[in-house]
C-alpha cells in the first residue's frame, strides 16, 4: 500500500482532530446509578433549613429571606455548589431572541428601538406640531413604564414549611418561596406581589411526572425540582400598545403597529461553588440581605450541554455580552449545566426542561412555550438567564431541578500514557512525511522498517 504526500497530510490532520476523542475514550464518562428510594434526615440546621440522605446534603434559608439553595455530596463537603435566584428581568427581543443587557424592557431602549423601527417612519408626512404632538405622547407613556430588573433580594419572601407529600410509591418534600412585597424604590412592581412562587419538591423517591402525552420528566430521588411561577405579568410593551391605540384613533392613516411578541422575561440566576469555610458569607448574605456569597466563589468552569466553559475571567467587565446556550441533539429534552471538577466522584448541576407552561387561571393547559437561556462568566461564578417569550395575561410555569451526578471529564486531562502514544504516532509521520520531502516519491509505509 503506498500513500503520497497529500495522503499523510491528511492523515496527521485526522489524527490531530481526533485526538479530543481518543482522550474522551480513556477517560469514559459512567453514569451514576441513580437510586429509587433516598432516607431523608430533615429540620433546622442554624439559619438553615437541611435535608440530609446518603447521596446530598441540601439547605436553603429557614426563614424565607431569599430564595437560595447551597447542596454537596454528603460524603465530601469540600466544595458546596450555590444557585441563586437573583431576579427577573424583562427583556426586548427585536434583535436577538434571547436575554442580552444591551436589550433591557426600560424607556430609554424601548424609546430608541420602537421609536426608532415603527414609529418615526411614519411621520415623515406629518407637519411639525402633529409631529411634536406624538413624540409627547410617546414620552408621557414611557415615564409610565416599570423598571425592567425585580431583585429578588430586595423583596420580602415567605416560606411555606416543607411538608412531606405521598401518592402512591411516590414521596417528596413540598415547600415554597411566594414574592409577599416588592421594596418601596420599586413602587411598579406592585403587581408581582403573591404573583411569584418558587415552588420547591425534594424528591425521596425517583418518578417521571407526565403532563401529557408530548411533555414529561423524570425526577430522581435526592433532586430539587422547583416550579418557577408566574402570573399577572404587565408587560411594559402592553403599555406601549395603549399608545398604539391612540395613535390608531388620532391617526390612522400612519397605521403604525408594534409585535408584543419581541419581548420576553428572564429569570436571573447565579452559580457558584465555594469552600465549607466559606458558608459564614453566605449565612451574613442572608441575614443582611447583601450579595456576596459570589465575591467568594471558587467555581472554575461548567460544562454546558456538554460544552466545556471556563468562568474564572468577569466577561461581563471586558466588554462581552450574554450568549445563548445552545441545544444539540443530545440535549434536545433536557439542558443541563454542570459544575466541573478535578479527581471528584460527583458535581453539582442545574437542568431544565426547554418548554414552559402557560396556564388559564384554573390551572389547566393552555399551550407550550419554547424556554431559551443565555450565559455568561461573571468572575469565579456564572449568569444563568433562563429566557421566556411574552405570555400575556396567562400564568408561566417552568421546572427546572438541581441535584449531583457523576463530574464531568475536564477535557484538558489526557493519561500520561494515551500521551505518549498520541505524541509518538505524531513523530512517526512527521518522519514519514519528511522522507516525502526528501525522495520525492511516494512512501510505501507498510514496508517500512
């Protein structure tokens, strides 16, 4: 068999690229067995209310200040993995179809977008008063509008105590966050008040919850899966659409139409990692009400739906915006963004279902939305931003779950002996492409000695 020059170059190369999945191949990932049925230890523990089992370890503030949950292998408490529930942000999609802070739902952007998109060019036939007469009006709706961002930690919380739950083979322990009352520099978000809930299920045992034939999932025992809940939303673009109307009345030769549909709500949420020393800041963060438990994070990496991401550098202050998570074949049903770790048995992660449920005010189906998210490293921890279109005057339900699982390989890691075979293959036909060089001839490999 003789292979020319071309024929090698195009050999190394394929070696070169393959070289990540031969890696991937010496270190195979396992699945963690996931056990049907978990004890579950449970009570105060401080300021901590604690579920405890052989698998994890979880606490989350017992008085309901704010909706945070810190978790760990029971076994290695050395690193303690932190969501936290920062806010909710409402969003302008006309450009991108995903949360990206150069695109906030406030009156300035809204102003610069809208006006800019629908309404100035169809001025252009107007005389100046007329002209005056709308731009005023448009402003008097703006100064109207409620700020995008609802911090969650400036708002009051009430926490229903956790109650254990059986149906069946079924076992879980129920408890839930509801937003009580918005802080008085916020006076617009009135409406959110008892229309937010954090709707938390511990699960004893594994199930799959089927709400219909097209949409389910599956729970294992020792996961956290929360409802996050929405209703009575006022949107900031509907306000605007009172302006259309206005204008539709006052004008409506100029036919000017704004799509309600470019805008969404996304929910903040930060993750981070930190040392068992470090669990002080986070109880002075909820005593206090100060975010800081991030400014002690030891997170070094996620791997996103698969997809190896570094967070130790602040993107956010090197002039770089949110990106979308991207959905592959593999993560087609199911996100899932995963703590990394080195020489661990288990990591943290937080998954979500990428549809959301939009409900009538009785609580059955309407119709399913598609959920987005978009990310961004912030410094030792990451911005999660989990992405839903506008649903109107309807109740959003989404269900995303935190738990352990088996870590992830960090792909940065090679076994010293793959290595040097990588390295030596390497050589041998970097000589067998120099003999090329060098007879200018073709290389009959297999009778070389």
């Amino acid at each position: 068999m003789k292979i020319g020059k071309n024929q090698i170059f195009a050999l190394t190369l394929t070696l070169l690229l393959t070289l990540p999945a031969i890696a991937t191949a010496a270190n195979p990932a396992v699945n963690a067995e996931e056990p049907e049925e978990l004890p579950v230890e449970h009570g105060p523990w401080g300021i901590w209310y604690k579920f405890e089992t052989p698998l994890i370890t979880l606490i989350f503030p017992a008085g309901g200040k704010k909706p945070m949950f810190l978790w760990w292998y029971t076994n290695d408490s050395n690193e303690i993995y932190v969501v936290k529930f920062k806010g909710v942000i409402e969003y302008l999609a006309f450009d991108l179809p995903y949360y990206d802070r150069r695109y906030p739902a406030d009156n300035l952007t809204i102003q610069e977008v809208i006006q800019e998109k629908y309404i100035e060019p169809k001025l252009s036939g107007l005389d100046q008063q007329e002209h005056n007469q709308i731009r005023n009006n448009f402003l008097w709706w703006l100064i109207r509008l409620h700020r995008p961002y609802l911090p969650f930690s400036a708002c009051t919380w009430k926490l229903s105590p956790p109650e254990l739950v059986s149906k069946g083979d079924v076992s879980y322990w129920s408890f839930n966050f509801t937003l009580k009352q918005v802080p008085l520099w916020r006076p617009g978000f009135k409406f959110a008040e008892d229309n937010i809930e954090i709707r938390c299920r511990f699960y004893n045992t594994t199930t799959t919850e089927i709400i219909d034939n097209d949409h389910n999932y599956t729970v294992a025992a020792g996961q956290l899966k929360f409802d996050f809940v929405v209703s009575n939303w006022r949107w900031n673009i509907d306000k605007i659409q009172n302006f259309v109307d206005w204008l539709k009345q006052s004008h409506p030769e100029l036919n000017v139409t704004i799509p309600t549909y470019k805008t969404g709500l996304a929910l903040w949420i930060n993750m981070a990692s930190i040392k068992l020393e470090d669990i002080t800041t986070a109880e002075n963060e909820i005593q206090n009400q100060q975010e800081t438990v991030e400014t002690v994070s030891q997170m070094k990496a996620a791997t996103l739906n698969g997809q190896y991401y570094s967070v130790s550098a602040n993107e956010t202050k090197k002039g770089q915006y949110e990106r979308q998570l991207q959905l592959t074949n593999r993560f087609r049903k199911r996100a899932r963004i995963q703590f990394t770790r080195r020489e661990a048995t288990f990591a943290g992660f937080l998954e979500f279902v990428p549809w959301a449920r939009l409900l009538y005010e009785n609580g059955t189906t309407y119709d399913y939305v598609n959920v987005t998210a978009s990310y961004i490293a912030a410094g030792a921890h990451l911005r999660l931003f989990l992405c839903y279109p506008y649903f109107g005057n309807y109740t959003l339900e989404h269900d995303p779950t935190i738990g352990l699982d088996m870590a992830p390989t960090i792909p940065t890691l090679i076994p010293p002996i793959m290595l040097a075979i990588l390295i030596g293959a390497t050589i041998a036909i970097a000589i067998a492409v120099a003999a090329v060089k060098i007879k200018k001839k073709p290389v009959n490999i297999i009778n070389m000695q």
